[in-house]
C-alpha cells in the first residue's frame, strides 16, 4: 500500500486530495512504519485544502463531505510518537492562517473539532511542541470576529461559560521564553478588539480578572529585576557593554509590557481600565515606587529612587488612562508615611501577594523594596526650597512627595536630578491630567493660566482685572479644582491612605513658586551636567515661555550670580587647552541649546537615567587635553543656557547666533605675514620663510634625529607648531614637514638640559564636534585620544629660550583674539546688541582645522 502513495499522479488535484484522506482512514495504528507516510500525508492534505480554496471549492466540499478534520483528531489520539502532534498542529495552523473563505473558517471552527485540539493533553515539556501549538492558538485567534468566536465558546442562558481558547492562551502569559509571552498576548487581544459583549463579561468575571492583576504581578517582578541592575551599575559607577546591554533589555521588556496595558485598554472593554488601574495602583505604585521616593540617610545601600522615577514616567507615558494619571499625581501630596502600610503589601485589607502568579515574588518584592537616597532630608512642613537645602537633621515625615521630588532638583545628585524633571516634564504633558491637578503640582504653562483666567473674566466669572491681572490666579476661589479634589478624596476612600487633605491644598501660587524656587537654585548648581540642567531650562521655559513677571528680585541675582560664575570660567579657557575651537563651540551649542529649550519635548528621554553619560576615570586620564576638552565643553554649555536663560529673563528675543565679534585683521609684520601664511594655515607641502624660525633636531624614530627648523605661528584664533626643512637653493625658505596645535602645548624647559624643550601635542579636534563618535547612550566608541610629546633639542641655551618666548607670545596672540571675539557674551549690557543679527558671527568650524599632517 505505502508503495501506491509514491505513484505518479497530479499533485494539486482532487483525486490526490482524495487518495490521501482514504490512506488516513485505514490508519488503524501509528508506529515507526507509517509515521513518515501519516506525515507526508497531513502536510500535503494543508498545501491541498489551501491550493482548492483559492482556486477549486469542490477540494474543501470534499473536505467537509469526508470530515477530515475528524480524522485528523482520530490520528492524534492513535499517535504515541511527538513527531504526529507537531506535524498535525503545524498542519491545521497553516490551514487556518491560508483560508480566505468565510465558509471554510466556519466549518473548521465547528463542530467542536478546535476546541477539542486546543484542550488536548499535550506534552509541553517538548519546547518545540510547545512552539506549534502557540502558534496553532495565534492561527485562530487571527480569524476571530463576531461571528466566528461564538463557534469556540459554550454558553448558557446567554453567557458565556467556557472559552478554551483564551483560558488555554493565558496559561502560558509568564512562560520564561519571550516568544511564547508575545504569542499569547496577541492572542488575547485578537480576543479583547471582536469586542463581543458576552464574552467580554466573560473576561471581567471572576476568575479569569486575575489574569490582568496577575500581569501588573510579572511586571512588577520585571521592575524589580531592573532595580537590581541599575542599583550595582550606579553603586560601581561603573557601566560597561554588558551592565548596559542588560538594562536595555530589561528597559525594552518593561516598555512593551506598558504598550501591552495600553493595547489591551485601547480595546475598549468595560471594567478592565479600572482593574488594571487598581493592580498598578496597588501592587506598584503605592506599595513600592512611591515609598522609594522618599528622603532617607545617604549612606543607605539601596539605591532604588533612579528605577521608580523612570517606571513613572514611563507608566505616565505609556499606559493613558485617566484615572491612573490623576490618582498617581494626587498621591504625590502625601508623605511617605502614607505609604507605608502599602510597603507591608496591604493596603485597606487589599494583599498584593495573592495576584502573583509566582508566590515567591512578593516576599522579594517587599525585601527589596525600592529606596531613594538623597544627601539631605527636611522635615518643612510648609515645604521652600531654602529650608529644604538647610535642614540636614530633621525628619521629612510631614513633606509630601511633590515636595521630595523637588527637594532632590535642589539637592539629589546628578541622576536623581535628572530623573525627578523628568518626572515633572512627563506630567507637563500627560494629556489625562486635568488643568487644575498640573496648577495644584505647580507646573500648569503660564499661558494656560492666563488663557484660563481670560476665559474666566470673559464669561464674568468674577472681575476681569481681579482674574486676569492678580498675581495669584484664582483655581481654588472658583472651583475648578472640584475634580482634583475628587481624586484626593478616592485615594483616601478606595484604597484606605489616611490623611488629612487640609495639609495638601494651599494657594495656588504657593506650588508654582516651589517649582520656580526649585529650578532657579538647580541653575546655581555647580554639581550637575550641563545636560540636567538643560532639562531643567527646557522646563523653566515651559512654564514661563514668554514673559519674566513671575521672577522675583532673589531669583534674578541668583541667576546673575551664577551666569558672571560661568562667564569667570569661560574666560579661564581662553587660556586652556582649546581657545581655538572655544568659539566654535559656543556657535555650535548656542544653537542646540536654543532648538531644545524651543522644542515640545524634553532634551533627554526618561530611560537615559538609567544609562549615565558622565565617562569614568579610565575613559579620560587626569590632566590630558581630551579631559580638559570635555570640561571645556561642559562648561561651554552651562555658560551658553545661563546667557540664554538672562535674556530670557530680561524679556528679549533670543537671537539665532550668540554676539561674537568678527576676526580682526592680521597684525603688520606678524610671524603669519612673515612666514606667508594665509588664514587658512598650512598644509603639507607649504612653502613658509624660515626668517623667525629657529634650528632645531628632533627624533620621531628611535636612533633617526632629524634637523628642522621650528616655527609658531598665530592667525586669529588658530595657531600651529611648524617642523619644516630648508630649502637649499631657496633659503631662508623652507617646506612644512610637521604641523600641529599651538594651544594647549605647555612649553617647558628640561631642568637638567637647558637646550630640551618639551612640548605637549595635542589631538586637532574633539570628538564632542563629531556625534558620530557617540553611541546612543552618549558614550565614546573609542578609546579617548592620547597627548603627544615632542622633545626638541636647540644648538644652544639661548635658542631654546628664544623658541619658547615664540610660542608663549603666539599663545598669547591667539588667547587675546578669541577673548575679544567673545567679550560680548560676557556682559549683558549692550542689550541693544544682542538683537542684532548682524553684529553675530558664526564660526565656520572649517577655518579651525589644521593640516592633515599634523600631530
């Protein structure tokens, strides 16, 4: 008989079709013989059936007629080997995924036929068995509608009593392959977007609502996994290809579980909101992110205030829901304290551990509940920033977190700084949250407050003058504040966190002078990255984007203060390492500078907290250039957001380019005009006059010494150290061998060798000009650059002296220049300059480059 099967005959007809279903049916028995025949057999019967669907009805007509499918079902229980299962589910999945008609999907869903091989008693402990019948679940939930899912429930008076396919589906939510997790999720939300009512009851009862506290469950153990790994790369401040590798990937599953929250919310069913509301609620927020919010001793070991700021922005992000938005900002004028019996995993009699799916998480959840750490504490119960950074002694059981948050812009390191605008950047544009809860947080655009109050005045709310011209506006005189407190009021009620709401609502222009307090003394900080504090200069002008009236005479001095600080520095570096690319800098990061403050969105996204960018001692060694560089950039773009946060204070326009002057001509009889030299400096090859150079060897080999003659030279804010060779018939003529950077050289005389002259040799240009040399997490692809060393050895004392006097005069030369093209930038008060276009000049960064042959 098996012999028959292998004869020639038309592959894609029905008498083949035919042939193969009456083989089956005389299958009394699956062993070793005939397993390979009964596997060919349904892998041809799928190409067949999907074949006839698209071109011959009478193929799938006999299908049913015969009710192969049925037989397939007899062949599965007769099957003792794991090879007739996988053949099988890969046989019906493929039918499934293939048919195009209403008519075919109809039968194959009938009869009971799927519903039976979706509860058979397979062996998952095969991996790859486990693989196919997930995929054969996917296949059929990809035909669901309203009409075909009745096919695949059992109901009774009308409801809906079992459904194998989802109950089946979500056994499988937590398996440990990722494969297998995304599989089901898109089973369940081809279920949750049919949108059939009775099965959507069916979904919202109990017990199958414990699959979505479940999930907030695995989720919360995924971010706990994740605190884990950042708190070790931030105890080590140390972060290598692997630490970030695994955060990433820790990152990138906590973000697609939200977006999972938010598919399955988008779908509309009654009741899962709030039930997925509540878990997260109750099995995240309030037992775990927020009480690691609050201040504690510095030295304390756990380190989790990084972790729950990024969760939070990212559950505000991700997941909209409304009442999750309004209830999490509503609980941030609470203290930690309120909290606390969350931490305990109960709150209002509500236990956390019997929603998770692993009943050890929840014992390690609550050991290693997330704690934030800042270098003081402050117990204010009237909360000012001035206090806050005052009192390192007392107890904070009376500040509400709203007030921590803002405690650690004032005094939390570079990360907790960083992670706390992020916080409130991300609820700046949450657009769940209601005006008054964002004016009670302090953060509401002063443009909507105004466009409020105008509306208020227009629709004689109360005097026009009173609303649109009082300093405080009036959110609490008016009511508009009712749904705030509505949300205060549940916290307390639903979920069991006594206290007293007398303690959380004040004027409204108490919390808006907070956060301005806050940010102004974040800007007189000398601890914090450049790119924090544009964070926090993105924020300050979104909240204030056109008008100084809210700053008071303590906030201009202190942000004067800090600028002239700034500007002190700035002039320091025209004398460093890199006057010569200083101003080219400045062009650049005006510009960017301006772009972020001037954008919709933040200059940084919330996960890059949990990646630092600061680079370690061993990336920059102490006291070479590229260190100096980085700090000259650095302080380059401090300098740059505190000039353009004075202006914006001053109520100016913020002009496309910073005030620079343009060059100045080149000095009579310079060594530049001497030597020949045009602005564009020297290349290879250049022919220079050697009149003020002076003769000198060097070896760039061991045991090969070379004669040159060496030359500095200035021209403008561009200087280089020349090695040429004399020209013989041409003298004192001489071709450029050897260039390299003048700034940055430190000339010294060898102590023991009076005609040595040692000179630093540094790199031409800086990476930070190259973004291509960062990755995405703003660490440098390659090892930092590595100074240069030149000994030069002169005929005599006497020369050697005279080459240094040349290269600290040219030094000098080129610092003055760059310190008059900058001066403008270091006093505000040409104002009238500043609106100039003309009177900016921006620095072609082509003019600072020098020869490619330099060193």
């Amino acid at each position: 008989m098996w012999f028959s099967f292998w004869r020639s005959r038309d592959r894609f007809s029905l008498d083949q079709l035919r042939y193969l279903t009456d083989q089956l049916t005389k299958v009394q028995i699956v062993n070793e013989v005939n397993k390979d025949f009964i596997i060919e057999a349904l892998r041809s019967i799928a190409e067949l059936i999907t074949y006839g669907d698209q071109h011959d009805p009478s193929f799938f007509e006999f299908f049913m007629e015969k009710q192969v499918v049925g037989e397939f079902v007899r062949i599965l229980e007769l099957s003792r080997t794991i090879s007739i299962p996988l053949q099988l589910l890969q046989t019906v999945s493929i039918m499934i995924q293939n048919l195009r008609s209403e008519h075919a999907i109809y039968y194959m869903f009938s009869n009971e036929h799927m519903n039976y091989l979706i509860t058979y008693s397979f062996d998952f402990r095969n991996e790859e068995l486990l693989s196919y019948y997930i995929s054969f679940l996917r296949a059929i939930s990809g035909k669901l509608n309203k009409n075909t899912i009745s096919l695949l429930v059992k109901t009774r008076n009308d409801e809906v009593v079992s459904f194998p396919l989802y109950v089946e589906a979500i056994r499988f939510a937590f398996h440990e392959e990722s494969m297998v997790r995304t599989a089901v999720r898109t089973v369940t939300l081809n279920v949750y977007h049919v949108g059939d009512e009775c099965v959507n009851r069916y979904i919202t009862s109990s017990p199958h609502t414990d699959y979505f506290s479940n999930l907030v469950s695995f989720f919360r153990k995924q971010c706990m996994d994740l605190n884990k790994l950042v708190s070790e790369t931030l105890k080590y401040r140390k972060q290598g290809p692997d630490s970030t590798s695994a955060i990433v990937s820790a990152v990138d599953e906590i973000e697609d579980n939200l977006y999972y929250f938010s598919d399955v919310i988008s779908a509309g069913i009654p009741d899962v909101g709030r039930i997925i509301t509540d878990s997260i609620l109750m099995l995240l927020i309030f037992p775990i992110l927020l009480p690691s919010l609050r201040i504690v001793d510095a030295n304390d070991t756990k380190s989790g205030v990084v972790t729950s700021l990024y969760l939070l922005c990212c559950i505000l992000r991700i997941v909209k829901i409304k009442d999750l938005a309004n209830t999490i900002v509503a609980a941030l004028f609470y203290p930690s304290e309120a909290f606390t019996k969350c931490s305990r995993g109960e709150v209002n009699g509500y236990k956390s551990e019997s929603q998770e799916p692993d009943n050890d998480n929840h014992i390690k959840c609550n050991e290693e509940c997330l704690v934030g750490s800042v270098s003081h504490s402050s117990s204010s119960p009237s909360f000012h920033t001035e206090s806050v950074i005052s009192e390192d002694n007392c107890s904070s059981s009376n500040l509400a977190l709203r007030e921590v948050l803002l405690a650690y812009v004032t005094k939390g390191d570079d990360v907790q700084v960083l992670g706390c605008l992020s916080v409130l950047a991300t609820l700046l544009q949450t657009k769940e949250l209601d005006e008054s809860t964002l004016d009670g947080l302090g953060i509401l655009p002063q443009r909507k407050q105004h466009k409020k109050q105008l509306l208020q005045a227009l629709v004689g709310e109360a005097s026009g003058e009173e609303q649109l011209f009082s300093s405080e506006n009036s959110l609490m005189k008016d009511g508009s504040g009712f749904e705030f407190d509505v949300y205060l009021e549940k916290i307390k009620e639903q979920y069991g966190l006594c206290f007293q709401s007398s303690n959380v609502r004040t004027s409204s222009c108490v919390p808006r002078y907070q956060v301005l307090d806050a940010l102004v003394s974040l800007f007189c900080r000398s601890n914090i990255s450049a790119e924090t504090l544009w964070d926090g200069g993105w924020l300050l002008r979104q909240l204030l984007p056109y008008s100084e009236a809210e700053f008071n005479s303590h906030h201009l001095e202190l942000l004067k203060v800090s600028y002239k600080n700034s500007a002190s520095a700035l002039v320091k570096e025209v004398r460093g390492f890199w006057p010569d690319l200083l101003i080219t800098v400045i062009c650049n990061e005006w510009r960017k500078c301006k772009k972020a403050m001037e954008s919709s969105y933040p200059p940084k996204e919330p996960k890059s907290i949990l990646f630092p960018s600061q680079m370690s001692e061993e990336e920059i060694p102490e006291g070479s250039s590229f260190a100096a560089g980085e700090r000259m950039h650095e302080m380059v773009k401090v300098f740059v957001l505190l000039h353009q946060l004075q202006i914006f204070t001053l109520g100016r326009a913020l002009p496309e380019q910073p005030l620079i002057y343009p060059p100045a001509d080149l000095p009579v009889n310079s060594r530049a005009q001497t030597a020949g030299l045009d602005v564009l400096g020297p290349k290879p090859g250049t022919e220079v006059s050697l009149v003020n150079a002076v003769p000198c060897r060097i070896a760039f080999e061991r045991g090969k010494e070379r004669h040159f003659s060496f030359l500095a030279i200035s021209i403008g804010t561009s200087g280089w150290l020349l090695l040429a060779e004399e020209l013989p018939l041409k003298k004192p003529y001489g071709v450029v061998r050897v260039a390299a950077p003048l700034p940055g050289s430190n000339p010294r005389i060898d102590d023991k060798h009076a005609k040595w002259l040692h000179l630093r040799i540094r790199p031409s240009s800086l990476p930070v000009l190259d973004p291509a040399k960062f990755n995405a997490h703003g660490k440098l692809k390659t090892k930092a650059f590595v100074d240069g060393r030149w000994t030069l050895a002169f005929r005599d004392e006497e020369s050697c002296k005279s080459a240094l006097f040349m290269i600290l005069e040219e030094i000098n030369f080129l610092s003055d220049e760059v310190h008059r093209r900058v001066k403008p930038l270091l006093n505000l008060e040409p104002a009238a300059d500043l609106s100039d276009p003309s009177k900016c000049v921006p620095e072609d960064s082509s003019s600072h480059t020098t020869s490619p042959n330099s060193m």
